[in-house]
C-alpha cells in the first residue's frame, strides 16, 4: 500500500553570493559575507562545492594570476587570498593616506567643513571594521587632520582643546577632536544653508520662468527636512540624524519623495554638483549597476534580516522533509537532509 505525500513547493529567492574584485580595501568584509552567505545557503558543507562557490566569487585574472584553480580546498584558496590583499597594516594605511589627500580647507567653505568632518567618520568607521583604529588615532594623523581645517575653526579647536576642563591629552586627542567636530558640524550646515538662501534671492526672474525639473520642484515644495522636519537641512538628507537611524526602505522612501540624488543624499539640478566621495565601497555594491550613498547600502542595513530569512527558510525545508520523508525513522530522515543537497530537496516529491 502506497501513499502519496503532497508536499509544498518551497521558492527561494536566489541570492548570489558577493564577488571579490581584488580591492584591499574591502577583503576582510568582503570575506566575512562571503562565508556567512554561503554557510547559510550550502548546509551540507561539502567542501568540493564551497571550492566551486568560491572559485567562482572571484574576479577571473584574480583566479588566473594566483592560479587558484590548482589549490585543492577553500581553506588553501583563503590562505593565498589572504597573503596577497589581506595584509591589514597595508590597508590601515591606504585608508589613512586617502584621508590626508583631502586638501586643507580655504576661507569661508561650510560644505567643504561637512565633507571634511565626514570623511574623518567614514575613515573611522572602516578602521573600526579592521580592528585598527590606532592608525587614524594616532598623534600624526591627529595632526595632519587639524591642520586641514579653516583658520577661524582652527583657532576655536585650539581654544577648546587648550582648556583644562576638556582633559585634552595626546591619548585621547583624536577623540575629542572627532567630538568638537561634530558638534560643528551643525552650524556649518545653517552656514550653507543661510548662503544657499541668499543666493537664491538673486536670482532674475527669468531664470525663474525655466522649466523646473523634478529635484527643483521637490525643493520647492518641501519647507523643511521630510524625516524630522527641521527647514536648516531640507536639500541635504545627510546632515539629518534621525534619517540615519531609518530602516533602507524607509531611507529609499524619503530620497524618492524629495527627488534627492541617491549618490550624495543632496538635491541639485547640474549633475557636476555631486560628490562622488561617498559613494558605498562594498565589493557587490561597487561591481553593481546603482552607485549609491554609503548610508543607502543594503548590505549594512538588510544584512542581518536576509541571513535570518534564508535560515528560516532551511528551517522550513527541513520540517517539511522529516515530516513526509520517512516519518517512522525520523533519525535517517535527519541523516538524509544533512547529506543531500539543498536544491534536491526543495524541488523533492515524495510519492
């Protein structure tokens, strides 16, 4: 007597696993992803696959100069990978050399301050992601930052860091630095505001009669910020923190509804007026086909919830396996569903 088992048929959405391109800069993330992705979406580990996978995540002159394809596990492959673009003292120092490129502030510049003190932040935040947050901290580096600052600013800096209450020493300069340069931070994105406001007044009234493009309408019809409402940064929705706090969706929504450029999170006609220092810098995202914002990347936002979803997902499969799959030996049920592959059992009948 035979009985037929009706079982669901499961669609996961395909999630390609991220691609190396040979940028050091990004290795240690890139590799930190890459192994999640494919733990979660190769259970089985089998390791001839993980070598596939991995050949396969990799740029081709990657994988033709290193000849990787000789190398018999993934272990080995890493190995190799490692020596050639994971050297981290090499990408500490690429990280703290781009940051001194940046040219010193001249005269009244507000947007220049800003970009300046985000640049600082963004350096941090990669170090931090290295373990090696010593390099930007250190005394040198502290100085070359001070240095680049406006006059006017860095006379104030010097005031502060020189008063006793502050407890300025050369340990912690660098952080209190960061501190007094984001509290500025504020002020100088009024002080563009205010110029912004100012010239906008000069303008003829026939360069008023042109035909308005998306941007400038989406300008025109917000007075103030569409996340919290403050009228100092409505064309910039970088500046405002608690559209930093939202959800990509949420962040997506609040670009779309202002027409800002998703490439510098501000809004503005000419497309010379981007600035391209933001741009995200993960490996998918820099090999994709939509540059985007640092802030408006899905891997540092959707991460976690895309790893939790493919879990689920195997969960489910696997419920569904022991249950109609041998259901009076559920041990070599168990047995079966760690040895098979994956896609075998999703696309599974049992009759």
């Amino acid at each position: 007597m035979s009985r037929n088992y009706s079982l669901p048929t499961i669609k996961l959405k395909p999630t390609s696993l991220p691609k190396f391109l040979g940028n050091k800069r990004d290795f240690y993330r890139w590799k930190r992803d890459w192994e999640a992705l494919q733990k979660q979406g190769e259970p089985t580990g089998s390791k001839e696959v993980k070598k596939a996978q991995l050949l396969d995540s990799l740029d081709e002159k990657i994988t033709r100069d290193l000849r990787l394809i000789s190398y018999s596990t993934p272990e080995d492959i890493f190995q190799i990978l490692e020596n050639r673009y994971g050297n981290q003292t090499a990408i500490a120092i690429e990280i703290v050399e781009e940051l001194q490129k940046i040219p010193a502030v001249r005269g009244h510049q507000p947007r220049r301050i800003v970009e300046l003190i985000q640049a600082v932040e963004k350096a941090l935040k990669d170090l931090s992601d290295l373990g090696n947050t010593g390099a930007i901290k250190n005394p040198l580096v502290t100085k070359s930052i001070e240095m680049k600052l406006p006059e006017v600013l860095k006379k104030e800096w010097l005031v502060y860091a020189a008063d006793k209450r502050n407890a300025v020493v050369p340990e912690n300069r660098f952080d209190h630095l960061l501190a007094f340069l984001k509290d500025q931070e504020n002020i100088y994105e009024q002080l563009e505001q205010l110029r912004e406001e100012d010239s906008s007044r000069r303008e003829t009234r026939m360069e008023q009669r042109h035909a308005r493009t998306k941007s400038v309408k989406a300008v025109d019809d917000f007075a103030s910020c569409v996340v919290c409402g403050d009228g100092k940064h409505r064309k910039r929705l970088y500046f405002c923190k608690q559209f930093r706090t939202l959800t990509l969706n949420e962040k997506r929504a609040a670009v779309k509804k202002v027409g800002a450029c998703s490439k510098c999170l501000e809004i503005h006609e000419d497309k010379s007026y981007c600035k391209p220092g933001f741009l995200c810098k993960n490996q998918s995202c820099r090999s994709g086909d939509d540059p985007h914002h640092y802030y408006l990347c899905p891997r540092g936002t959707e991460w976690g919830q895309k790893k939790t979803k493919v879990a689920e997902s195997i969960l489910r499969i696997k419920k569904i396996f022991l249950r109609n799959c041998l259901p009076s030996w559920p041990n070599i049920a168990e047995m079966y569903f760690q040895i098979l592959p994956l896609g075998f059992l999703i696309q599974l009948r049992i009759s």
